[in-house]
C-alpha cells in the first residue's frame, strides 16, 4: 500500500515521528502540496492524508487506486465528499482533537489583551522598572472580567470548554447555537441579543453558508465599544472591510485573531498592522498534545480500514 501525505509539515514539524505509519505501508511524504502539484505526485497511492490540499472531484480521477482520504483536521470542506462517496472512496476525519487546545487560546488571547503581560515583561528587561519612580506602573490599561459577559456563538465542544475557562474568571455566559441545549447557568440568546450584551464575544461555530460573514457591519453595529472580538475558528466567518472599519472608528474595542479567511494572508491584508487587531498565524490548534492527538487518530483510521473497519467516516 502507498500512502502519500500532502501537507505534512505542520502536523509532523520535528517534533513527531511520520514512520509510525511505516507499518502499513510506503509512505510519500510532502511538506506541502498545492492542488496543481496534484498532477505531478506518484498517482499509484491507495489512501491520501491531507490537511488544507483541495481534492475535488476532477482531482479523483487522477488517482485510480485511491480507496481512503484522511483528512487530519475536523473541517473536510476541501475534499469533495460526495465525489469521492460515488466513486467509493472513503472520507475520514479527526474529531475532537483539539477541544482544550483551541479553547486555551482564545483564553490566552484574551488574557493577553487584557493584562499585556508581555509588554510590561520587556518594559522590566529594558530596565524601565529599575528606572522607574513608582513601585508600580502601567503602561496600557489593565482590564479584570469577573463580571463581565461573554457571548459564545457556537456551543459544541470547544466553545464549552472556552465558557468553562471565563467561568473560572468569573464571567457570566451567554450563547447563540442552533438550538438551545439547557445548560445549566449559561442562558441561550438570539444573536442581535448576543451581540448587544456581551462584553467578550467569541466566535465557536463552523463556517456554512448561513455564517459566512455573519460578523459583518450589522452585527458590529450593535456590539459594545468597549467590546471584544475573538476568532479562532474559521476567518469567513467575519468580513475583513467591516471589522477594519469597525476597529478604526473604535466602534469596537479590539479584534483578537488566529483565523483570516484566505491563510497564509496576501500582503497588504486589510486587518494586518491595526494596531487593535491582534492577530497570530492559525496556531490554535497546534500544540503538541493537539497534534499527537491527530497522528494516533489517523493510524486507528487506516488500521481499522485495513481491518475492513470504517471509523470517522464522513461520508458514509
């Protein structure tokens, strides 16, 4: 059997092995692929990992003994399931993986906005402490959010583990879903609700035709101006222009992403370089716990395949 790997470099890195797949058979390793190189790879491969490498229907045809895609992520809008379903082949993902890892970021953005740790640390490095008349100083506000209202929208897995860390700061918990679930102290809203309450919103919900730019200049419009915004799930889920406008005539306090909807972002990208945009570069997801996580629910996927099994499918 081959297996051919798309994307391995940002799974793998240096610190994960890629020959624990060995055993199954011989493995083509790619750091990366783009959807043209698709045409120049070894087309003899049985099953194809694969993270942000589109493969769409006319794609397939290039591969006549592809029997499994393993897509080593939870999205799988860049395979073209149903294709592959009709042709037989097997779509599989990885769910669930990366619940706390995901969550602890939004955290840590939000602590980061608030508490500038880094910035007062390098102060103190620069000597500015030593020099300093006070025995205490700051040099950007300092913000405290026991109290204060987080709004979530998208309550699955990593937006209640998110709720459960600000409930650990004393935040009050709001949500929007597709429907209310009853859970206990945190109250299900309507998103115009969401949005004109909450003091922190935090975007936890897939990206569909109905929330595509769902954060746009309507919903902006009714938010707080002291208010914050964090995305760590998928950029199209706000409209760029809109939040640039929001964030420059301070209609909203700050922006606090790890997701743009076109990644790795074209230079001059609209949110980059505002000073009240803060944004890191899609590493919610990767922590080591996170990506090991990945790699082990891969092998069960292509054991029980060899099996005869069928685990993660999403396209039975």
């Amino acid at each position: 059997m081959k297996i051919l790997i798309l994307d391995g470099f940002t799974l793998f890195q240096k610190d994960l092995d890629v020959s624990i797949f060995e055993k199954y058979g011989e493995i083509i390793f790619r750091d990366r692929t783009s959807r043209d190189e698709l045409k120049q790879v070894d087309h003899s491969i049985e099953v194809i990992i694969t993270n942000k490498c589109p493969i769409g229907a006319d794609d397939l045809s290039l591969f006549p003994n592809l029997a499994l895609i393993l897509v080593s992520a939870t999205g799988y809008n860049i395979v073209d399931v149903q294709s592959c379903k009709e042709k037989g082949i097997q779509v599989s993902n990885v769910p669930n993986y990366g619940t706390f890892s995901v969550a602890q970021h939004a955290l840590a953005m939000l602590l980061n906005y608030s508490n500038q740790v880094d910035l007062h640390e390098k102060s103190v490095k620069r000597g500015e402490w030593s020099s300093n008349q006070d025995w205490s100083y700051t040099l950007s506000p300092i913000r405290e959010w026991h109290g204060k209202t987080l709004g979530i929208i998208g309550m699955g897995n990593i937006g209640q583990a998110f709720a459960s860390m600000a409930e650990s700061l004393g935040m009050q918990v709001i949500y929007h879903h597709t429907k209310d679930l009853k859970l206990a102290n945190r109250k299900f809203v309507g998103i115009n609700e969401l949005a004109s309450t909450s003091d922190v919103i935090s975007l936890h919900c897939p990206l569909t035709p109905k929330t595509d730019k769902m954060v746009n200049s309507e919903f902006l419009s009714r938010m707080k101006s002291s208010s914050i915004l964090i995305n760590t799930s998928r950029g199209g889920l706000i409209h760029s222009l809109d939040l640039k406008s929001a964030l420059v005539s301070s209609q909203i306090s700050a922006a606090l992403l790890d997701v743009l909807e076109v990644e790795p972002p074209t230079v001059g990208h609209p949110l980059i370089g505002i000073p009240n945009a803060i944004i890191t570069p899609h590493i919610a997801w990767i922590s080591l716990e996170a990506r090991k996580r990945i790699t082990t629910s891969l092998e069960n996927t292509l054991k029980s395949y060899i099996e005869g099994k069928v685990v993660n499918c999403v396209n039975p």
